[in-house]
C-alpha cells in the first residue's frame, strides 16, 4: 500500500476515496479514505491550489473540498488485465 501526499498527485493516478460527502456547486465533493478497504478508486485530473488548501478533481466529475498539501492518499493498485502504465 503506498501513499503520496496531496502535494504530489498527478494527473493519471488513481487513488482510493470513500463516498460522495456532500456537494459544492451542484459537484459531488469525496475525501480519500484512511485504509484500503472500503474504498473507491478515481483517477485524478488535476489538482490546483485555492483559498484554504488544495483542491483535486477526478475525471468522473468529483472533487475534494480544500485539503491540507500533507493529506495522504492511498495508490490503487492496478486489477488484473488493466493495462500497463509506462513509468518514465
């Protein structure tokens, strides 16, 4: 189980997160989740600094509300037959 802070998401990885928590703006808002289980995997689209912390986006339309840079987020672990991901 590896995890990386907010501060140093890409775009591309996928990350654990629990459920939907409330909305901001008609958006789902999601917060990653402490353990493996239970959790469900988004791929990050970006993420960007606001008032109060930073925000990440998923590529199904999700977002967090404004975390701490240090908040730690649990790698997904690629399923059998997903593809490879070329790591440069």
């Amino acid at each position: 189980m590896t995890t990386v802070p907010t501060s140093h998401l890409s775009a591309g990885e996928p990350v654990l997160t629990g459920d939907v928590i409330g909305t901001d703006f008609g958006l789902p808002l999601v917060r990653p989740v402490k353990t493996a289980r239970g959790g469900r995997v988004r791929v990050v689209r970006s993420r960007c600094r606001a008032h109060g912390g930073v925000v990440v986006w998923f590529t199904d339309g999700t977002k967090t509300p404004p975390l701490h840079g240090r908040t730690g987020w649990i790698l997904a672990e690629p399923g059998p037959g997903a593809p490879a991901q070329d790591v440069a």
